[in-house]
C-alpha cells in the first residue's frame, strides 16, 4: 500500500496536464438569497439552470449579472450577500480555508498518521487525480482493511462543495474517533469489525484550496452525476469531471448500502428523488434511516425529507445517482446553517453527528445479505439483486456477497447473473433491526444481459412517466424503460460483448407500436461512442463496424418521434441483450513449472514476474518464479521473458513439450541475464505495478523518453486510455474500467522507436 500511495504522490507533484483556472468562481459571480415563493418562479430558476441551495425561508443562489438580471426582471425578491465571490475567496490568504479549519493538506497529514499508526483497521487509498491533480484518497476503515470482506458497506464523503468547510472537518474526525476508540470501545469496536467504512475526506480539494463550490473547470460537481443528469451547474456532459467519475468508481467497485454525503448552508436531511416530485420505490427505507439520522443526532428538529419537495428540484445530484444507478440508500446531509461557521463550532457540529454516522454503520447490517455463488464450483458470481419493485444492488464481485437494507416486512427475491439462471426465491421474512441470510447457487445457463444503468437524460425529466430505469435491466420481462422523447442512457452489460460472426447484440422492445432509436457501443462508460446503427423496435446489431473487438457499454438514444411529457415518451426499452456463442469443445491442458536464472550469482534465483506464453496463452510467474499455463493439446513451445533477460532463438524455452487435455506437464525454463550474456544493455519498458489494479505506471529505461502509449487486448484491439504523464520517462494509465486479463502496453518513444510489454489486470 505504501508503495502504492508514493506512486500516486510523484504523479501529484509532477503532473501539469489541467490548465489553471482564472478564478475559482464565474466572473463577476454573486451569492445572493432569493425569496422565491411560487412555484412559477420555482420552476424558472429549475428551468434557467440556476445553481441553487434551499437555506430555509430562502434558496441561496450563486448568480452572474446577467443570471441575476433574469431574476429581477421576474419580479423575484432578492438580497445580495457576497456581492463578488473570487475577491472574497482571495480574502482568505494561502490557507484557502478560514481560521481554524485544516487545509488540504494538512487533511491528508492526518489521514497520513491515522493508515501509518493503525495500520491494522485503517489504509489510505489513492481513488485518482482530481481536476487541479490533487490525489483524492479514501481511508478504508475495518478489521480486514486491505481485504475485500463479505460485510456491508458504508460510504462517508465531505467537501463536494468547497465553500462548505464543516463535511471535511467531520470526515477526518469520525475517522480518528474510530482508530482512537477501536479495542477500548465495544460498540465501535464491533462497528470497525463488522462493517467496511469508507470515508472520502476532501472530494473536492480545488474547491476547499480556494474556498469555491465548483471544481478547478467551474463545474458543481454535485450537479455532474450522470443519473437523470441535465446539464446544470455547470456540467458539459455527465459524469464530465475526475471527481464524479471517482465517486461513481467506488460506489459499482466496492457496492455499499449506505452513502452519506455532507454539505452545509442549512440543517437538512434530503433523500431521494432530488430530481422529480414521486417518491422513490425504496421511499419507506430512506424516510425509516434517516428519521434514525435526525433522531439519534444532536439536533434538536433537523428535518428529512424527499429533495425535490423538501429543499429545491436538482439533476445530476449524487444521491440520485448513488441510488438510482446503485440502490444504494444515499442522501446529502446539511449539517449547519452556516456554510463556514466560526471555528468554535466545527467540533460540536461533528458532535451533533457523530452518533448518527456510527448508527448508520450499524443499521446497514440490518436488511437481507447473503452470498451469490456459483452452485457447481462454488465460486463468487456477480449479480443483480431485484426485491420486490423496488431498486436493485448488487453484490461483491469478488466475495459474493450482497446487503439490502430494509425495514420490516415479506418480500420476493429475483436474482439475475450473466450466464447463469434467474433464481426466485420469495417469502423472505426480514425482521426490524435484524438481518435475514439468504444465501443463492446460481445454475449455469446462457444469457447476457445489460447489468446495471450508468447515466442516463430525459429532457425536461418527463414526471408523466415513471422513469424505471431497473425494467430494462436482466433478461427481457415485458416491463419498459421509457428512455424519453430525444432522451439517451448507457448501460453496464457486466462483462463484454464479443465481436464475432454475424450480430451481436440484440435490443429489445416490448410494445407492439416500434420507435426508432441508435445504438452505439464503448469500452468505457464515458466513451468514446462509435455507432452500430440505427433501428425501429426489437433489432440486432453487429459490432463489426465499430471496430471494437468487444463492447461493453452501450449507449441507446431515441430519435426524437412523438410527444415528450406523456407516459411512454421515447423508445420503450425491454432489454439489450448480448448474442452468446457456444464455444468450442475444451482441447486444452496445463503446463507447469518454475523460471530460473542461468546465471545465479548474478541475478536472482529464481525469476519472479516472468512473463510467461505458450501460443496465445499467457501468465506471469509468482515470487517463487512457478507458473501454471494453459496449453493447447499436442506438441508445443513454452516461453518465458523479462526485461533484463536476454532470450536468444529458443533459449528461454522449452521445446516439444507434450500437453494432453486435462493433464498438466512439467517444464522448467532458464532465462540468460542480459549483462552475463555480454550484450549491450537495452531500451526497457517497465510496468509497475503487475499485475495493475486501478492504475499501471509505465517507465522507460535507455530509452529516449516517452511521446506516448497505447493498450491492447489479446484480439489485437487498441483500447480506449486515460493517460497522465508524470515526467520524461514515466506516464499513469488508468486501467480501473478493463477485464481482469492479460494486455500489451506499446510505448512510442521521442527518438520514433517503440517499444512493448505484456502485463495482467488483476
């Protein structure tokens, strides 16, 4: 983790990839309340986009002249309070914050003691560079930190909005109150073992720097959230900015049950929709937790309430999105009237919620849980979890396991895996403050289907429909997702979708009157999108001519027909299915061995990290220098490389080994170290770390530096990359959103040479 984190700390000091901004707020910007009482005036403020926070009595807006101009004209009341934002973020001198408020940097010096002193209940880790290349980091609080557990999760970020100092000042300190009272406090004690807590302490560190709402590009990121996303605050396009997509990461890599995100300018609990006026199916289960929330608190009335009623309409919220594309149970807190109260108050104000956040890592074990496995090897299985009508989440890739908050009752459980049958189990009896086990085997079967919703625009949010977004997840079930007249949204099919002979993908409509719609595909969520083309009602498509090997993602937009604020506006989607091919029969077996040195008192014996390849197949060998490989059948050549070896013709190899299906063979390979054989030292290309997680750094040794560097996968396809240089010789590559597997890394050196690599995704 250390090495880790110092990786992520050079690219901070050495990036300069994002332009400065001007100033941290719009030029000429204003804070000023604005006493809009009906709702015409209401809806022409939701409609001009003005960015807005409700404060009580008032809605406190963040105007321009000409924004302002528009209000005056309406005859809407107004009192200006900042009459001009950036001189009064300059007032607060280098600090960036007021007195009595840790900075940025002294946030992650805390957060620096805190991982180092308790190292067993707490890491610090890097989630990726922020709009000004601040790294913003998560501290993972649990008994099993650097393991991914079968325990529910509870997610805690503060500073979205710069402006709004108190959040940070409560991340940090729940975090140390958790370290510090961990073995000498029973109740947190069990909390810490029991539950993965994960706090985002300055999700916006431009915006805390400079005492501005927006991010270093003028974006409220509170307003860039792709879920029914509508271009407010700000926003070019959803999911626009690093820091949404880094909240977006955590909440599909590590699914949690609860989200609180903190924010001040009034006391306020607001839950979703934010972004319409009918309650959510999961309303009893957000109004039950967060009357918990007020009720365990400090606060002597706060309210909770629905957003869009209770405070003011918004799109691209993240609570709508932690919910809506999630299921997660998620909402914004307001923890002080006050959006920079004096410093005297930030300990009492965390006080006030201390207990209410200690409460949510205890509800959230609350619900139904249970394990998804495979039922033939017992393997985890990745799932979709539908119960009842209400919003469905999903489990731990990696462990299997799946949380459900709910208040008391009988449901019906539909569980829906890629390759797997959907398994119904209903009657499940969940009791108040408990939790019910359900454990569900998954029987193997064919089928792929778009598994969870990323982003998703309905213009004018249409609140004649019901805007279902769950409908045209899973298998086709004739109930529709109406995506909205000139509407679009992208779907998650889980694992990709293969190029192969012929179509394949499938749309799925399920009325009997077919709308037009385009289809595009992507390996990433944010693109780019390249179209398959256009179709009227259910109709398959074939990747070939978008080039991609494999898509994961697709994008559906409707072609603007019919009316726009009726019931069924837009395309009426069922579901989008991926064409499954059965493959082959297995004609493969596995060749075992360990990579040595030839040379051991030069290097090291044996050689750890070896690439390893027979055919197309490929592995890297562990610590101990063994490798198992899967082979085809017959007679066949084994392989091995490293940088710093030096592989002549066959040397490095074994020949004429013979592999039969389902069996494994034994054969050792020796690799020459370069500087024994005498040869003269070449161009090296190194990958750290390999196997890469959410990010690979690439570096050259003897080479000329690096103009640029490209991914594929093993078909030959060029991937989709972010890249972010950190000097001459070393660039970060972001590999968060690829398939475990194996890929090659080709660098473009200055002098016009290129040089290549093989690494895994783990």
């Amino acid at each position: 983790m250390k090495s880790l984190q110092y990786y992520f700390l050079t690219a901070l000091l050495a990036s300069g990839l994002f332009l400065s901004a001007q100033s941290p707020w719009r030029s000429n910007e204003m804070q000023v309340k604005v006493f809009a009482k009906s709702s015409e005036s209401l809806e022409y403020l939701h409609q001009a986009g003005i960015n807005a926070d409700y404060a009580g009595d008032f809605l406190r807006c963040y105007l321009t002249p000409e924004e302002l101009k528009g209000i005056s004209e309406r005859g809407i009341n107004y009192e200006i309070e900042i009459a001009d934002l950036n001189q009064w973020s300059l007032s607060f001198g280098s600090r960036g914050v007021p007195s009595g408020y840790y900075t940025v940097d002294e946030l992650d010096d805390i957060a620096d003691s805190l991982a180092a002193n308790f190292p067993d209940i707490c890491v610090k880790v890097p989630l990726g560079l922020a709009s000004n290349s601040d790294m913003i980091y998560a501290l993972k609080i649990s008994d099993n930190p650097e393991t991914d557990e079968n325990e529910p999760g509870v997610l805690f970020d503060g500073g979205i909005h710069g402006d709004e100092v108190g959040g940070s000042e409560n991340m940090i300190r729940f975090a140390r109150d958790l370290c510090l009272n961990y073995t000498t406090d029973t109740y947190i004690t069990g909390l810490v073992d029991n539950t993965e807590i994960w706090i985002i302490y300055c999700l916006n560190p431009y915006g805390r720097r400079n005492m501005s709402r927006y991010n270093q590009p003028g974006v409220d990121i509170n307003r860039d959230s792709g879920f029914m996303w509508n271009g407010e605050g700000n926003s070019p396009s959803a999911f626009s900015q690093p820091e949404t997509k880094i909240l977006r990461d955590i909440l599909v890599n590590h699914p949690m049950v609860i989200h609180c995100s903190y924010h001040s300018g009034i006391e306020f609990i607001s839950f979703p929709w934010s972004y319409r006026e009918a309650q959510t199916p999961d309303h009893a289960q957000h109004l039950y937790l967060s009357s918990v929330y007020a009720d365990v608190s400090g606060y002597t009335n706060i309210p909770n309430q629905q957003g869009y009623s209770g405070m003011y309409p918004i799109n691209g919220s993240t609570k709508d999105n932690g919910y809506g594309a999630m299921g997660t149970i998620s909402w914004s807190v307001e923890i002080s009237v006050s959006k920079q109260p004096p410093a005297s108050q930030i300990v009492p104000i965390y006080l006030k919620n201390k207990p209410s956040m200690l409460a949510m890592c205890e509800y959230a074990a609350f619900g139904i849980s249970g394990n998804i496995t495979d039922a033939v090897t017992g393997a985890p299985v990745a799932a979709t979890v539908f119960v009842n009508n209400l919003y469905p989440v999903y489990n731990k890739p990696l462990t299997g396991g799946f949380h459900k908050f709910l208040t008391a009752g009988t449901y019906s459980l539909k569980v829906v895996a890629n390759g797997y049958e959907p398994q119904l189990i209903n009657g499940v009896v969940v009791n108040d403050l408990q939790s019910t086990i359900v454990d569900v085997q998954m029987q193997p079967a064919t089928g792929h289907y778009a598994k969870s919703i990323i982003s998703s625009y309905i213009p004018n949010n249409n609140p004649s429909d019901e805007g279902f977004t769950p409908a045209a997840l899973g298998p086709p079930d004739a109930i529709q997702y109406s995506i909205g007249r000139f509407g679009w949204a992208v779907f998650d099919m889980g694992t990709p979708v293969v190029n192969g002979e012929g179509d394949d993908v499938i749309v799925h409509e399920n009325d009997a009157t077919p709308e037009g719609y385009s289809l595009y595909a992507s390996g990433s969520p944010d693109g780019p999108w390249r179209m398959l083309g256009a179709g009227n009602g259910t109709k398959a498509f074939d990747l070939a001519g978008t080039l991609f090997a494999e898509a994961r993602y697709f994008k559906i937009t409707d072609d603007g027909d019919g009316q726009s604020q009726v019931a069924n506006a837009g395309f009426d989607l069922d579901a989008i299915e991926g064409i499954v091919r059965v493959p082959p029969v297995d004609s493969t077996g596995w060749i075992s061995g360990v990579v040595y040195c030839s040379s051991p008192a030069i290097c090291v014996d044996p050689v750890a990290d070896a690439l390893i390849t027979c055919g197309e197949f490929e592995t890297i060998s562990d610590e101990y220098g063994q490798f198992t490989i899967r082979a085809d059948t017959g007679r066949v050549t084994v392989c091995g490389d490293k940088p710093g070896f030096y592989v002549y013709g066959l040397y490095g190899c074994a020949e004429d080994v013979m592999v039969t299906p389902g069996d494994t063979t034994t054969a050792d390979l020796y690799l020459d170290f370069l500087e024994s054989a005498g040869y003269k030292k070449s161009v090296q290309l190194l990958v750290y770390p390999n196997p890469a997680g959410e990010w690979v750094r690439i570096s050259v040794e003897n080479g000329s530096g690096i103009k640029n560097a490209a991914i594929t996968n093993l078909s030959g396809s060029e991937l989709n990359i972010e890249i972010q240089k950190v000097n001459e010789f070393e660039v970060l590559i972001r590999t968060a959103h690829f398939l475990p597997g194996i890929y090659t890394i080709k660098a473009e050196l200055n002098d016009g040479s290129f040089v290549f690599r093989k690494f895994i995704i783990r």
